[in-house]
C-alpha cells in the first residue's frame, strides 16, 4: 500500500512538473517582424545594450516553420567593454515560479564566442548566472535548446522586476574576445542571432479563502441560553 501511494505521489509529481506555462516568448516571427514578444503573460520589453538589431533567418526548432531571427552586431572592441554589449529582457513574473529559460544562438566566424547570462531580481543590478561557448559550427546553424534553469533562484518567482539578458564576453581567464570560428579573428561587425527566447514557469495556483463558518441552529441556541443565564444572574445581583 505504501509503494502504491509513493508511486502515485511520483507521478503526480511528474505529471505536474511537465505543465509548464508560457510567461514570455520572443520568437520574432508576427507581421511585421519586430522584437516586441510574441505571449507574455503579466508584461515584458526588450532593450538593446550597444548594438544595433536586424532580422534574418531564425531556427526551425522541433519542426517549426524556421521564420526570422534577431541578428545583432555592432559589438565592442577588442579588449575592451567586456559585459556592455549584448541585449536585454525585462519580464514580469507575477504568479509563476520555477522558471527556465530556453532559446536559440547562432553566431558568425568572427562573434565573440563567448556569451555571457545575467538577470536581475530587482530591476537594476545584475548577477552573472552562467556562460555559453559557442561552436565553431554555429556559424553555419543554429545552436537550439541552450538552457537555464532559474528555479533555484527563489527571487526570481513572482518578481515584477525580474529579468536577463545576454552581454559578449572576453574568453574565461582573458582580457580579449575569442572569435567564434577558430583561426578567424574577432571582430566588431560579427554577428549574434537569437530565437525562441522562451521563459516558462509553473503558476502558482490559487489558494481560495474559506468564508467564515455559519454557526448550527444548536450553536445558535446554546448562545442565547448562556447569555440569558449571564443576565438572570446579573439581575439577581442587583435585586440582593
């Protein structure tokens, strides 16, 4: 008996966990293009950090129709503006939780290889959560499914102020930008793309509030008899 309830207790676990809402999703496909997110679910922006934004050709990731991309450019010199260039997404997470991020990159021979993820829980500072290294053969394809898991980041839940966004940075243990393909150099004109940038999450369900309990008739007359005691002994009182 106890197995069978563990079982149960898993699958629904399981089964829970998979229902993962939608809070925003920039898939740059509507008519006419643009980088306004295509669902959201409280509120979201974008924003550029430096570069300069264009469409071209997205991913067709799990079999959707591949439409358009964002490509960026315009990034910093070598050397210098590590963690300045890049873009930005601002999303309102108001009753969700367990957040992941997913999405797409694409990168030219001579892009900085190397990307660095950043969020923010209260709208202004920023906090480095982990680096993505493309490969060489990015430049070609679409890297699709890059993934962070922002569920242990328990003040990203249920955070109008949450957000993140993806900055160029210099090569781990540098001070300079590696180029993407190898034997290339890096340069200022390369080229970042990003699509399917999705957030997703598991809505914190309603808790109803339970009205205040009607008294029984019984109730009702055991009051009534315990308040007429109350009084009959007070008038006692007063006539002794």
């Amino acid at each position: 008996m106890q197995l069978r309830s563990l079982a149960l207790a898993a699958l629904l676990a399981t089964s829970f966990a998979a229902q993962a809402d939608t809070v925003a999703l920039w898939d740059y496909n509507p008519t006419p293009t643009t980088t306004k997110h295509t669902v959201s679910a409280n509120g979201a922006s974008f924003a550029t950090l430096g570069v300069t934004t264009t469409f071209a050709g997205g991913s067709a990731y799990q079999g959707a129709a591949a439409g358009q991309a964002l490509n960026t450019t315009g990034y910093a010199a070598q050397g210098a503006g590590d963690l300045t260039r890049g873009v930005q997404f601002m999303v309102d997470t108001s009753g969700y939780t367990d957040l992941v991020l997913t999405f797409s990159q694409r990168n030219s021979n001579t892009a900085s290889a190397w990307t660095m993820l950043q969020y923010t829980v209260d709208g202004s500072t920023w906090l480095n959560a982990t680096t993505f290294q493309m490969p060489s053969a990015s430049a070609t394809t679409f890297v699709n499914g890059l993934t962070f898991d922002f569920s242990g980041v328990e003040l990203a839940n249920n955070n109008a102020d949450f957000g993140f966004r993806f900055v160029a940075t210099f090569a781990p243990g540098t001070s300079a930008y590696a180029p993407t393909a190898a034997g290339q150099t890096y340069a200022t004109t390369g080229t970042i793309r990003y699509d399917n940038v999705l957030l997703s999450g598991t809505a914190i369900p309603d808790v109803p509030v339970d009205p205040l309990p009607v008294p029984e008739p019984q109730t009702y007359a055991l009051m009534l008899a315990g308040l007429a005691t109350v009084g009959l002994l007070a008038r006692r009182r007063r006539v002794g």
